[in-house]
C-alpha cells in the first residue's frame, strides 16, 4: 500500500487469491483513515519507514507470465507486516481497518516540521 520513505503516497495491490477489489477497498479505507488522521492532528506528511535491514522479498508470489517478466521491476516487500502483503482478507480486515495508524514504521508531520 505504501513504500518506505515515500511521502503522502499510497498504491493498491488486489487479492490474486480472491477478488481483487476486497483488497483495494481496504486499502482505500486506510488511506482515508490516514487522511482523517492527518486532518485531525494538523498533520501535513506521511511517511512509512522500514528497518533498511530488513529481509526483502517479491512483492507478488503470483505465476503469471507478464508479472514474473516484471518482477524485478516491481517494488519489494518485507518479511512482517506491515511490510508484508498478505492474501487473507479476514486479517486484513483486522488490521487495516481496525488496526493503530500510528505507530514505529509511520511517521507523521506538521507543517515545516525538519525530518530527524
């Protein structure tokens, strides 16, 4: 849904096991979550961090010829969540719908505020 140091920017992956727009309608939802959260607190920037040594993996362990022709091309994803894309939508559910939105792998901004 989102990269590592790349601010106030979100993208969708669909479920590949299921419908693909369980998925995105979730992730929709998050982004509003964030928006709302940012509006709230006077927020200006998001922006998800990862541990740099974390263990990298394909984003998508999906068959297909024009994906496995891109695979290298595509971002990464990590080993955990939130770093890990899963196909589960019942834990999906659970955690980006109802999951903190705040938390060590998200950063939030005021406006003009420096990066550490």
């Amino acid at each position: 849904m989102m990269l590592s140091g790349v601010p106030n920017s979100a993208f969708t992956v669909g479920y590949t096991n299921s419908s693909w727009t369980l998925k995105a309608d979730l992730v929709s939802e998050y982004v509003c979550r964030i928006l709302n959260y940012m509006d709230a607190g006077g927020y200006a920037v998001q922006v998800p961090r990862a541990d740099p040594a974390m263990e990298r993996h394909a984003l998508l362990d999906f068959g297909a010829g024009y994906i496995q022709r891109s695979i290298d091309e595509l971002p990464k994803q990590g080993a955990a969540w939130p770093w890990r894309l899963r196909m589960n939508y019942v834990a999906d559910v659970l955690s980006i719908r109802h999951g903190a939105l705040a938390d060590s792998a998200m950063e939030f901004r005021r406006p003009h505020a420096k990066p550490d």
